[in-house]
C-alpha cells in the first residue's frame, strides 16, 4: 500500500514538471515515504533524516506517510532541515504544497484526516512492469486495539466503481494483464457511486476486463469477508485463486482482547467456504505473537489454528506497542524475549507445514506468468494464481519468456517454493 502510494507521489511530481533521478544524492528536492505499522518506525526515520542533513547540504526534505502522520509538526523541530511533513490523506494537495515549497516556505504541512476525497492523480510511475496496483479503498473504520493505522490514513473513503473500472482498462490497454486491488480493508469497499457496489461486484468486474488475466486483492478483513467473495473467486478465473486473511491470533480470548469483532469459529466458517470450492484457494494469513495478556494456552490455540487450516504461507510478527492504540493501556505486556520464543516456536510449525502443503504440487502442471530470470540458478521465476513461486528450467536461446504465461510442472517443493519443468 504505501509503496503504490509512492508511485502515485511520483506520478503528481512528474505530471508537475519535475523528473525523478536515480539517487538521492543527485535530487535537489528529497520525499521520504514512512511507514509505521511496527517496531521502532520513528527512531528509524529520525536517524535517516539525521544522514540526510550530513549529506544533504541544499537540498529540500519532505517526509510524507505514516510517520508524517503521526509525528506531525514535531518533525520540524526534531529535524529542522525538513520543509514539508505531509500525511497520506493529504496528498491531493501535493502540488498546492510543491507551490508553497518552491515559493520558499519552510513549514509546509499536510496533516488533516478529515477527508472525503481519495487520492486520484493524473499519471502513476509503475515499477512493476506486470503487476499493476490499483488503491480502491483508503482508511480504515475499524479499531484493532493495536494497530496505528486509523491513527495514520484516517477514515474509510472508497473509490467509484467506474474510475477504478477505467483505470483497469488502462492498464490492460498499456499490456499489463495482472491487477492488484488493494486497501487496509478492501472487503468493506463500498461505491460511494449510485452503482453502489460491494468489493465481490467490483472485483467480479475488474476480473472481466479485457486483457486482464490475474486480479489480486489485499487487504481482507474476516468480518467483512462475505460468502460472495469466495463464489466469486470460484467462478471467475481471472480472479486469482489465492486469499490472504489476516487472523492475528487463534484465541478468541485474544480476539475480543484485539478488537477484531470475531471468534475463532467464525474465522474459520469463512476458511470453510474457502476450503469446499472446486478450485484449490490458497489462504495465507498475519499472525501477531505476544499480544499484552497472552497466555501460554493463548499461544497454543494459535498453534493449533495453523494446523488446522494448513495455511500455504504467513506473515509473523512479535506485538509491538504503537502510539495511540488501546492496547497501551492494557496490563500484562510480554517479555520482548518470551515474544521472540514464541515467534520461533510459530515459524517453526509453519514451515514444516509448507513443506508437507508444497509437496502435495509435485508432479502437477500450473499456469506461471513469468517475473523474469534468474541468472545465478540459471531458471526462470514464475508466480502461480495462487502466488505460490515456480522457478523452471528453459534454455535461454529458445526465447525471453517475461511477462508471458507458460505451463510448468513441479518437480520438487521446498518451504517456500517450487521448482519445475517448462511444458509449453
Ligand atoms: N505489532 C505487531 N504487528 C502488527 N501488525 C499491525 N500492527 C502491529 C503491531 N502493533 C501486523 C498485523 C497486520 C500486519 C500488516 O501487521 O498482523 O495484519
Ligand atoms: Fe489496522 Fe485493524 Fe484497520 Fe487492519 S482492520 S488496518 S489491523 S485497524
């Protein structure tokens, strides 16, 4: 999400007239992108911008996105080099700001999250040549006890369903055929349009413009993640078969403790829908180790979700105290080293399920669109619907296969990967 909300950044500045160099030593005009969501986000920031004022002698700093946010006006009196500090519901007003930059003013900010408008730009700087991004929902209404997010980018405001339908056929008319739908919740996308679709309608749709082959989403959210999503994905091929369902913890104890507005049985009616469809779903996952007040039989439930659903990959992380959240306020923190072990113990079980799941792929054919060559294994790198890695051997003399779909079969499988033959 915020590496998109780059290209769009990027996209305003070039249709303002300026270029983009390859170094930040060679640009007289720095923005720097942050991201919150964990860890130490801010020291990290302070100290980079701590660099650039040593090497950055005449140059102008902005630092725009969740830190930006976050840390506001702060900014500029912990790091007075910088001129502009600019959140992501801010940035529709770039170039009022760019305006006031080059007028010299030295404290631009853009800070207010009291917006309606989504951030439409006129030119977007794609560094995937394959996999275009389109943001269709920005914000987020829920309030996760440890997530900074709705801190950072602000309420849910959606997208019409018709610019994001033109803007897929854009991109399919420019050659790409793999769009990403993306927000911080995409299943409660809602068409502010009187059209007023639900996100299944919308990505039914994208998924039936011409030329597009592959539509991915991410976000998802277990309380807005409808049936008709799923019969969706069933019934249209061009939807990828692959769901990434973040669950955080498999304790519905934790659960209520997190906020997340649902237990741990109706997390997994919604793995059930996916698991009887008659195409195979791959459904990865986000785990938080370590929530404050997670006991050993907390973790353990955990544990015993992953093997439950047999998940094809996950996200892991140790909790991490964000500013703002409620989870600040709550008793019982764990131990960074207890959260550490648990981590381990959870990866651990993970991979040796991916293992035992990859597999069960040996001897199967898969569709790979192809992401390019790798020249120290000397196999071309394909990615399945399901977004699972199929590196496979074709000599290079018989042709660049980039960019196209081929038919492979696996060969081995290891925990996170397959490895194959090319078939046609
Ligand atoms: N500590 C640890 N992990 C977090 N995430 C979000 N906030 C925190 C936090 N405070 C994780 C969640 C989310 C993913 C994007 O980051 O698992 O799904
Ligand atoms: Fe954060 Fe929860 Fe919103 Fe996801 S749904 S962005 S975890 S508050």
């Amino acid at each position: 999400m915020n590496a998109h909300d780059s290209e769009k950044v990027i996209g305003t500045l070039v249709s303002q007239g300026y270029s983009q160099v390859p170094t930040v030593e060679e640009a007289e005009l720095v923005f720097y992108n942050t991201c919150s969501i964990r860890d130490k986000a801010e020291q990290k920031v302070f100290h980079r911008l701590q660099q650039f004022k040593r090497d950055g002698k005449g140059k102008t700093f902005a630092v725009l996105g969740c830190v930006a946010q976050q840390e506001g006006e702060k900014i500029f009196e912990k790091a007075p080099h910088v001129s502009m500090v600019c959140g992501s519901a801010s940035y529709n007003q770039l170039p009022q700001m760019l305006v006031q930059l080059e007028a010299g003013n030295r404290r631009v900010t853009g800070l207010s999250l009291d917006t309606e408008d989504t951030f439409e730009t006129p030119l977007t700087r794609r560094d995937n040549p394959h996999r275009a991004y389109i943001t269709i929902i920005e914000g987020c209404d829920k309030s996760c006890a440890y997530c900074v997010v709705p801190f950072t980018r602000g309420p849910e405001r959606s997208r019409t369903s018709a610019s994001v339908i033109a803007e897929s056929r854009q991109l399919s008319e420019i050659g790409y055929t793999e769009i990403q739908l993306l927000g911080q919740n995409v299943n409660s996308y809602r068409d502010p349009s009187p059209a007023a679709w639900n996100f299944a309608t919308l990505l039914d749709s994208v998924g039936h413009v011409p030329g597009i082959r592959r539509v991915r989403f991410t976000t998802s959210h277990p309380r807005d993640f409808v049936k008709q999503i799923v019969d969706a994905i069933d019934e249209n091929p061009a939807l990828c078969n692959h769901v990434h369902l973040p669950v955080q913890s498999g304790s519905t104890r934790v659960l209520a403790a997190m906020q997340r507005l649902y237990t741990r049985d109706e997390y997994m009616q919604r793995i059930a829908w996916m698991k009887s469809t008659r195409r195979p779903i791959a459904i990865t996952t986000d785990i938080i180790v370590g929530f404050p007040g997670e006991t050993e039989a907390d973790f353990e439930a955990t544990l015993g979700l992953l093997d439950e659903v047999e998940y094809d990959s996950i996200f892991s992380f140790k909790y991490s105290r964000r500013p703002n959240t409620s989870a600040l306020a709550l008793g019982d923190h764990i131990a960074e080293e207890e959260k550490g072990r648990r981590l381990a113990i959870l990866q651990e079980k993970q991979r040796q399920i991916q293992i035992r799941q990859n597999a069960a792929y040996v001897g199967k054919v898969e569709e790979c669109l192809v992401e390019g060559f790798n020249q120290a294994t000397g196999q071309w790198i394909g990615r399945t619907s399901q977004n699972k890695t199929l590196n496979f051997l074709r000599p290079v003399e018989e042709g660049d296969l980039t960019g196209s779909y081929v038919e492979a079969r696996v060969t081995r499988a290891g925990p996170n990967s397959l490895s194959g033959e090319y078939v046609h």
